[in-house]
C-alpha cells in the first residue's frame, strides 16, 4: 500500500486500458506500404501459378539468388541452359521434342516468378528499415513485421527446395512440397492484411463476439482448401475426372476407389480421385458455413453483416470457376482466375475475422515519441 503512494507513476491498474490506435500520417504511410505488400504477394501467387499451368517451375535447374537475377544474355548462354534442362527426366519422359524457342518461353515464366519473388523480398527489406530509422513504426509492431520478412525469405528457401524435388527422379515437382509452398504464401498474404487491419482505429460493433467462433472455423477451413488445391495443382488432377456434379459417374465415387491406396493416409495426398473429390467437399462446405454465418449477422447488421455477404458472393464465384476449370480441363485463363479468386476470398476472410476482434494497442504517442527521439 506504501509503495503506490509513495510512487504512484509506478502504479499500475490491474486491467490498464488498451491505448488508442494512431491514425496519423505515419502509421496511414505503413499501412499503404502493407497493402502494397499484400498485393506484390497476390502477384507472386498468380505468377506462380501460371508457371505451374505452364510446366515452367523446372526450366531453371540451379539457385542462383544473385546472379540468376539476369537472364541469358547471349546465344550460347541460351543453349548452356537448355542443355541443363535436357538432363532431367521432365525433359526426357514429358518434352523430348522442345525447341530451344519453347524452352525461352518457360524459362522466362520461371524466371519472372523467382525475379518477382526477389523484388518482394527487397521491397519487405528496405521499406521497412526505412520506417523504423525514421520512427514511424511503433515498438513491437516492428517485430511483426520482421517475422513477416522472415516468412518472404523461408518462401525463396521452400521454393528452390521444391523445385529441386523435381530435378533428379521425379517429372515433376513435389505435391507435398508445392502444397506447403502455396500455404506458406498463403500465411504471409494473411499476416500482412491481418497487420494492416490490426494497425487501424475500428468502431466497435455490439453483438460481434458471436460471430467470431464461425469466422474463425471458416477462416481455417479456406486455408484448408488452399492445400488441398495445392495438392491437387501438383497431381494435375484438375485434368482428370472432368465432369460435374458427378464424380467417376457417381456423386460420391466408390469407397473401394476412393481409399485404394495403402496405408489410407496416403489416399488423402497421393490419391488423384481423392484428392480431386475432397477439394470439390470442402467447396460445398465452406459455402454452407459461409451461407450460416450470413444469416448470423443479420443480427448483428452493419460491416459484419456486408462483409459476410460478401464473402457468400466470392465462395460462389469461385465454386462456379472451379466448376469451369474442372470441365474446360484447366486452361490458363481458367486456372489463374480460379486461384486469384481463391486469395481474394482469403482475404476477404481474414478482413472479417481480424475487424471482429479487439484492436492492436498501437498508440500515437508511441509513435510520436520514437519520431522526436529520431529528430532529436
């Protein structure tokens, strides 16, 4: 008892209240720079699935981060790279009558993605040393971002690694690995927008609480789905199975099919047909929870409730262009429509779940401070 009134500035509520968000230039500045990121990571998603569509994710057989920057330069460089990509099997079993003109148009896909993923890595880097030299990045929300810029370089790591997966006894990447490379994607996507929607003043809305155990469901049950897309990218099992709403001539395709493979576990990532039937499930799903939790936030009205219409509108585009891809035998249009929607409904779905919950204790006066000590 002494101690508080002898020392009252070491005094300390026991629940102290949450500062208020800043919402002046600088933080406005970093949020851009968020955004920015965010779609610079959309980007490199699109063009990573472009270069999956076009069997161009093995055209470049070494890891060069520095180096590999420039393309062939000369003739001969070409026919040095080309003669690489003749000795591994993709080559040999999938392309053995590739000109050397093809083998320019996938190197460049190839290149184009691990170029764009190395500005992404520096436009992470750079800005944000910026920032905090500057002050404009309050303590402990640079640690944040850190991890994020982490996250972008274990990226280029998974990437080099599953692309090597394809080098030496397969024709092509591995699922698994492909997989884990579009989540790992996936995961920076989100913390960069669940950062940037944190790092903003946000009216709270009454009656949100109820809503935050459904958001949250379906928040990980695309995430989910996000895998099991990956895995069927890396089997090509979209280029089976092409017809719609039945599978194999049945709605639901035999068990016997279905669990052929053992042991069982395996049905659900080496599988094609499963592979292929769970991702068509979780579509249906997701719709119907995303279609409840509309209903939910009638109830609650205002943002919740338009944001969760929203994202009843984009779960249907995107179930109507999977179901487009499937029977077009995944063009390329088709595909990368088909995952840009998949990354919009993200989104969508990380915007709703972040606005549902409290916000980030960023203050003003944080920032304010660090700026005057930076000036001073």
């Amino acid at each position: 008892m002494t101690d508080w009134l002898m020392f009252p500035a070491l005094a300390k509520p026991v629940n102290p209240p949450r500062a208020k968000l800043a919402d002046g230039p600088a933080l406005r500045q970093v949020r851009g720079w968020l955004w920015f990121m965010a779609a610079m990571v959309f980007l490199m998603v699109l063009i990573g699935g472009a270069t999956r569509l076009t069997e161009s994710g093995l055209s470049i057989t070494e890891w060069k981060p520095v180096t590999g920057a420039l393309p062939p330069l000369t003739q001969a460089d070409w026919i040095i790279l080309f003669n690489k990509y003749k000795l591994i099997p993709q080559y040999k079993e999938l392309f053995p009558d590739m000109t050397l003109a093809h083998f320019k148009y996938i190197y460049f896909w190839e290149w184009g993605h691990r170029l764009h993923a190395r500005m992404v890595g520096l436009e992470m880097l750079l800005p944000l040393i910026w920032f905090w030299a500057r002050g404009k990045i309050p303590n402990g929300f640079a640690f944040k971002l850190f991890g994020i810029g982490c996250l972008i370089g274990l990226q280029g790591l998974l990437g080099w690694y599953m692309v090597k997966s394809g080098l030496s006894k397969r024709v092509e990447v591995s699922q698994y690995l492909l997989a884990s490379h579009l989540l790992l994607a996936s995961v920076t996507y989100s913390a960069l927008i669940w950062q940037v929607v944190g790092a903003r003043p946000r009216v709270t809305q009454p009656g949100r609480d109820r809503l935050r155990p459904l958001a949250a469901i379906i928040l990980g049950l695309v995430f989910l789905q996000l895998g099991m897309g990956g895995l069927v990218a890396g089997l090509r099992a979209g280029l089976t199975y092409n017809t719609w709403p039945l599978m194999d001539g049945r709605f639901i395709p035999a068990m016997h099919n279905l669990l052929a493979s053992h042991p069982l576990w395996r049905n659900f990532f080496e599988n094609v047909l499963t592979v292929q039937f769970q991702h068509r499930m979780m579509a249906y799903v997701i719709a119907g929870l995303a279609i409840w939790q509309m209903v939910q936030a009638r109830a609650v009205g205002g943002s919740a409730l338009a944001r969760s219409r929203v994202i009843v509108g984009i779960v249907i585009a995107q179930i109507v262009l999977g179901i487009v891809t499937l029977l077009l035998q995944v063009p390329l249009w088709a595909g990368l429509a088909h995952q840009s929607t998949a990354f919009v409904l993200l989104a969508m779905c990380v915007v709703h779940m972040r606005a549902l919950l409290p916000s980030s204790a960023i203050s003003a006066d944080n920032a304010a401070a660090r700026s005057a000590m930076i000036s001073a």
